[in-house]
C-alpha cells in the first residue's frame, strides 16, 4: 500500500509499486471522465521555492482534473521564508491545511527534511541538480506506453549529465528493468557526477560515456535529450561555450532507428531544433501528457483512493 508514504527518491518505490501507478495511469487515460470526481474535498499544497512552469501546472490540473483543489506558492519570497521561517515550520503549518504537499527546492535534500516533519505525504518536485521522481515516473510511463515495454532497450542520455536531476533519477530507475543500457554522450564538463557513476559501477549497470551523439545515434531505441541549465552555473562564460555543445537536428536524426523516441523533460532552449517537432519520433510533448496522468494516479495512491 503507498497510503500516506512520500515519494522523494524514485528508489523509494519497489517496480511493483511503480507499475501499480502505471496500471492506474492507464485506467485513467481509457476512462478520464470515471475519474473526474475521486479527490472532492482533498486539498494539494504546491510549495515552489525555485521557478517551474510545467511541473506545477501539470501537478495543480492533475488535482483539479481529480475533483480537488489547490493552494500553495510558486514563489518562496511571497512566503514566510522571506521572514526567514524554517522547512521544518512551513511544513508543518501546511500540513494542517492540505492532505497531500507537492514541493520544489533548489537546495538537493529539502524534501527529504520536508517528509520528516510533514503529517501529510510529501512528493519531491525537484531538488536541486539531485532528484526529480515525478518526471521519472512520467518518462517511465512515456516509455511503456509507446515502446510497449521497460525492459531491453538502449538509451542515450545527451546534454547536461552533470546537474540533470531528470537524467539521475531515469538512471535509478530503468536499471531495475532487466536488459537495458545507457549511453552518456556529454562534454567531460557535464559528464555525470563522481557518486553517479559509482552508483552505477556497484550495481553493474551497462553504461559508456562519448562526447559524440551522432556516432552512436544509429544504435539507441530511446534518445533522452536535456538542456544545459544557465541556472546551475556560477561562470556565464562556462555556460555560454557549452550551451550548444549537442543541436538535435534533421541532419542528426536521419542516422537514428525509424522507432527511436526523442524524449526530453523540457524546458527546452535550442538543443532540439524545431524541425524536428514535427518527426514521429518526437514524443516530448506527450511526455508532457502522461506527465499529468501519472501524477493524478500517484497522489490517487498516496492518499489512498481506491
């Protein structure tokens, strides 16, 4: 049962659990309109201490779409944390007012401590470059719904490796499902992060690293495609010679399998040209869909609606 469990780490969830929200995900997709009145009289608080567009528009329309209704902040400095009041606190004052607390720190762990003061479940929105489960469970079912599967395939894992939570968490994750493997195709300045790869060398994950994408482009079944975010860099001139290190364009995707996807967990900037939008093997846009409908099935499960 995830009644009443938080959700901050993907590896929190055994691949049973997870396939149970992709069950129910599916359920909804088939038959939205059963499901429009389930969570009437439940409230979701969105505590937004760094910017998101899709991340809280898709959690606060996945309550809405459920019958609830929502509140909360997408700006930390209209809160009382500009009067310097703790998570701890917050947490604690919100819980008395919502049943389930959607939140977005830039500080990697501010969620975890969130969870151990909260009386309600509390899901990580996205914690600095570390975690990012709801995304990973939206491209987890991105995957099987299209591909038709989780297991067995070969995923290229292109951009900012470095500070990509997005890119960390869908690692975890697809290496629980038998047979799969991940190519790293960044600039040494972006290649993943030191605790990544040991991670990934303890659990004998199949993985190579490149710097280049169109020599390998031909052999993947899933291109997973990020951005290099100006956010996480100290030095503009850094980020100004690496922001264009990989353009997904026509020339590059003609090399790719016909059934390749391109997946990307948006915003994007100019690593995907828009020509490709219109490619069949463009998927980032119901991505963003399935996005929505695996967010109404896990707080379904948090707050145990049957």
């Amino acid at each position: 049962m995830l009644k009443g469990r938080h959700l901050i780490d993907i590896m929190d969830f055994s691949v049973e659990e997870m396939n149970e929200i992709f069950e129910l995900a599916h359920e909804i997709i088939l038959r939205r309109e059963q499901f429009s009145h389930v969570c009437e009289g439940k409230l979701l608080a969105t505590l937004f201490y760094e910017p998101s567009t899709r991340t809280r528009l898709s959690f606060e329309s996945a309550m809405i779409r459920l019958g609830g209704k929502v509140i909360g902040f997408s700006d930390a400095g209209s809160s009382s944390v500009s009067k310097g009041e703790s998570i701890a606190d917050t947490i604690r004052v919100v819980g008395c007012y919502a049943d389930i607390i959607a939140m977005r720190h830039p500080k990697e762990g501010a969620p975890k401590v969130a969870s151990m003061y909260s009386p309600v479940p509390v899901i990580n929105a996205g914690d600095g470059g570390h975690q990012h489960p709801t995304q990973t469970l939206a491209d987890l079912l991105t995957i099987k719904s299209i591909k038709g599967t989780l297991s067995n395939l070969k995923i290229g894992c292109c951009g900012d490796l470095k500070f990509g939570r997005t890119v960390h968490s869908l690692i975890k994750a697809m290496s629980r499902y038998e047979g799969n493997s991940f190519v790293l195709i960044s600039p040494k300045e972006l290649k993943i992060p030191d605790y990544t790869r040991k991670e990934m060398d303890n659990k004998n994950i199949d993985y190579s690293e490149t710097d280049n994408l169109e020599d390998i482009i031909s052999s993947l079944d899933i291109l997973y495609m990020t951005r290099v975010q100006k956010e996480r860099f100290f030095n503009e001139e850094d980020y100004i010679r690496l922001r264009d290190s990989y353009i997904l364009d026509k020339g590059k995707i003609s090399r790719a399998r016909k059934d390749m996807i391109v997946l990307h967990p948006l915003p994007r900037v100019n690593e995907i040209s828009y020509e490709i939008d219109s490619d069949p093997r463009a998927c980032y846009f119901k991505q963003v869909k399935y996005g929505m409908y695996v967010r109404m099935a896990l707080m379904m499960k948090l707050l145990g609606i049957q």
